[in-house]
C-alpha cells in the first residue's frame, strides 16, 4: 500500500514543482527512495555488528 501512495505522491509534487513543465515521477521516486534504501542498508549492517 505503500507503493502506490508514493507514486501518487511523486506525481503530484512533479506536476507543482515547476509548474509550466513536468518533472517526471520516476525522478522524484528516486530523490526520495535512494536515501531511503541507503538508510536501510546502513541499519542491517550495524545490526549484524
């Protein structure tokens, strides 16, 4: 359920973000999901610490 609400999310803000043109969806899914997936990667790791 997650999934969708964020790409209906990204949709959104691209079509405020620069309001004469599109900023597609894909990019700002991943300005917000990159972080996101680092940020998970770096909590396992110092888990299995």
């Amino acid at each position: 359920m997650l999934a969708p609400c964020l790409l209906l999310a990204a949709d959104i803000a691209g079509r405020l973000i620069a309001r004469p043109v599109e900023v597609q969806a894909g990019i700002l899914v991943a300005f917000i999901g990159g972080p996101f997936f680092i940020a998970l990667v770096r909590r396992r790791r110092l888990a299995e610490l």
